[in-house]
C-alpha cells in the first residue's frame, strides 16, 4: 500500500491511498470523516458489483449508508443528472457536516463531487475510484464538473475531495475498453513530464494495460504522484496544471462532435489520440523531432489505442476549431494548446495560429 499526499497552499491536504483490498476496509477510513452517516453516489453498474462490499465495510465501521446510482456513462454528467443527484441528497436530509462518497469512475467521481460542491454551499466528499482513468487521474485534484452540448465540463468546480481510496483490486472487473481509456491518461502523464516512466510503461509497464494488478498498481503511484505534484503547486489551474491538458484540446473537440457518444470513442481513447495529434502538430511547427512523434504513437497504438483522426470518425476542421475555441483554456478568442519538444517535455502554448491548425486538421484528414 502506499499513501500519497496531495497538498496546496490553497487546499487542506488529503491522502490518496493505492493499494490491494482496500474497499474490504474502506469503512474504517471514512468513518472518522463521516459522522455515523453518508449517502454513496455510483453508477447502477458500479454499484450493482462493488456496492455492497463497500456499505457493508461503512456498516461494520458504525456508517450507515444508502446509495443513490445514476445510469452509467458520460450522458449522466448533465443537468438533468445533477438536479435529480441534489434532490436525493436533499431527500436524504444530509447536513453540512455530512460527505457524500462517490464509488465509481470519472462519470461519477466528476457528477457526486460537482454536487458535493454545491449542496448546502458545499460538503465534503470521498472519492472510492473504480476505473484506471479514474485512479490515475480524475478522482484527484479537484477538478468537477458536467458537459453542454457546448462542450466537455464546462459547468464546474474546483472542489477537493477528502480522501481517495484506489484499490487496484476493483479494476479486476472492468471493461478491456476502459482499462485502456484509462491507460490513455496514464501514458499522458509520462509524455508530459517523466520520459524515463514513459519508457517504463512502453516496456514491462504495458502488461498494466492487460490488467497485470503489479504493473497497474505501480502505474496508478507514479501517475498519482505526478498528479498530486501538479495540482499541488497550481490547483487553479492558472500556469503549470495546464500540462495535465495534453491531448485534451484536441480530444475534447472530438468526443463534443461524437456527441459524448463513448460507444464511439471513450475519454481515455480521445485523449491518446489528441497526444498523437498533439505531438504531430508539435512536429509540423518544428518544435519536436519526428522520431519522438512516431514513437509516441507506436507506443499508443500498441496498447490498442487510436492515433489517427479517421479511426475517430469523420470530422470539419472548421467544427473542430470552434469547439477548441470553446475550451476553457482559451483566451481572448485565442486558442490554447499543449505541445511538446519532446516526450517527457510538454509546453502551454497560447494564441496557436488558426490558419496553420487549420492545414494540419486537413492533413489529418479532416474535410
Ligand atoms: N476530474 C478530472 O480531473 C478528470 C480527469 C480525467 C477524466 N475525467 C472525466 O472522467 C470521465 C471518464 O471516466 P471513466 O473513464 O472512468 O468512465 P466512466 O465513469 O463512465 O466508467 C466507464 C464504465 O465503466 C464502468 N465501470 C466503472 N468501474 C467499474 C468496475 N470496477 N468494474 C466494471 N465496470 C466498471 C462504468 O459503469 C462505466 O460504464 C469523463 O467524463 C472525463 O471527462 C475527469
Ligand atoms: O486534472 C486536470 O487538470 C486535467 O486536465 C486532467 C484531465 O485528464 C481531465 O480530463 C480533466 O477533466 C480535463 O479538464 P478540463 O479543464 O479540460 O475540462
Ligand atoms: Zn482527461
């Protein structure tokens, strides 16, 4: 087992726990969080496999516990989710001192913190993460959020979970497609700033994405450590955590013109891609190397990951630019990117010349 701290001048420190059977004893760590009582949020096929493990774990800690479960998948981060999640929490009676704890992948992790924000002003909250993606990135940092048809969480908050409890054990049931969605962010994180664990995971770590629980338990430390080393430096996003973003411009513009469809395309699988696209306009600008681009995506491409647009589906580079000049990193109408020198080496780069983006989502084959 191993205990990451996350800490920011601006946030009250919380520990994320990785390690085996940890749900089994998930009750004893909430238990002096929860004051006797919480309201579980998952989705209906999270809870329908974990979700009694876990209450029964809260019960035996003195936690009485109910669950509210939305149906899974990215249409549950919507307003017409959250407004039903407030309302069975407020039916629940929960009070300010109360946490919700949130069981489940990013869907939910995103959904139940985003309401945690906002009930009552804010409670706090647990997040018990059950995916790769979730493990390795989004139930740590705070980021919450729902998507419009506008675009990916453009309706959130900054809001700090408590605790996380990562227990590999949980990724045994899940879905080849989302251990490498998953996996997806976990490559992110060794192309963004630690070329020596992209090597890793290229090599002995790619048996993480088969499921191999000691490959799966190292790559959710490493990703969690360079998360919480971000995050904690720049919660807000204002500089450095922009990096965590690499291929996110590209892949959130994707999956808005899918219409969040993850039959289509998962998260995880949307951000490998946007890193290819990422590194290859990286190469178009004269910024990085070619031989850096096309190992990153032999390396993507072996996991199962896509590389190439077209394995996305058809796409308008006009739609794809109005979409990122939605993004949240924009400004001043100017569109933001993360590229790269090398791999391990990303950058922000702001005010990208639409013109030449333009030309590269054609060359991309893009119409
Ligand atoms: N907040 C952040 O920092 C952050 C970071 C990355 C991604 N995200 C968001 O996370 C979301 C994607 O999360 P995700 O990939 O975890 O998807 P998800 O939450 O939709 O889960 C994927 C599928 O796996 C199922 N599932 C979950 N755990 C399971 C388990 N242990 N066994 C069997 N099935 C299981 C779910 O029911 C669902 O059908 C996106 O909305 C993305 O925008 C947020
Ligand atoms: O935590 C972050 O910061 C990230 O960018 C992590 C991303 O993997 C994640 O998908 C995040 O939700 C994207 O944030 P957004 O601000 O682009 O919506
Ligand atoms: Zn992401």
């Amino acid at each position: 087992m191993t205990v990451i701290p996350v800490s920011g001048g601006a946030f009250a420190t919380y520990d994320v726990v990785v390690g085996r059977g940890l749900l089994a004893e998930a009750g004893a760590r909430i238990a002096p969080i929860a004051r006797g009582r919480t309201v579980i949020i998952s989705d209906e096929t999270v809870a329908a496999i974990h979700g009694a493990t876990l209450q029964a774990s809260l019960e035996a800690a003195g936690v009485k516990s109910e669950i509210v479960a939305v149906p899974p998948g990215e249409a549950s981060k919507s307003f017409a989710e959250l407004e039903r999640l407030m309302d069975r929490l407020l039916a629940a009676g929960l009070d300010r001192k109360d946490v919700v704890v949130a069981l489940g992948g990013g869907v939910v992790g995103d959904l139940a913190g985003l309401a945690a924000a906002l009930y009552m002003r804010g409670i706090d909250f647990v997040q018990v993460p059950t995916t790769l993606l979730a493990q390795v990135d989004s139930s740590v940092g705070g980021k919450t959020a729902i998507d419009t048809p506008r675009g990916k969480n453009l309706v959130g908050a900054f809001h700090q979970p408590r605790l996380v409890l990562a227990d590999i054990d949980m990724l045994g049931t899940l879905p080849d497609v989302q251990m490498r969605s998953g996996w997806g962010e976990v490559l992110k994180h060794g192309l963004i700033c630690d070329a020596a664990y992209f090597d890793w995971l290229a090599a002995d770590g790619a048996a993480g994405v088969t499921g191999d629980p000691a490959a799966l338990e190292r790559a959710v430390v490493r990703s969690v450590e360079i998360k919480s080393a971000v995050v904690g430096e720049d919660e807000k996003e204002a500089g450095r955590r922009a990096l965590l973003n690499l291929g996110h411009t590209f892949g959130h513009a994707i999956e808005a013109e899918l219409g969040f469809e993850e039959a289509a395309l998962a998260h995880g699988e949307a951000v490998a891609l946007g890193c290819c696209m990422a590194f290859r306009f990286s190469v178009e600008r004269g910024l990085c190397e070619a031989a850096e681009a096309q190992r990153v995506e032999a390396v993507i491409a072996a996991a199962g990951l896509p590389t190439r647009l077209d394995q996305a589906g058809a796409f308008e580079a006009d739609r794809l630019i109005a979409l990122m000049a939605g993004d949240k990193k924009a400004e001043a109408g100017g569109i933001t990117l993360i590229l790269a020198r090398r791999i391990g080496e990303a950058f922000v780069q702001k005010d990208v010349d639409v013109a030449r983006l333009r030309a590269f989502l054609k060359t991309e084959g893009a119409a």
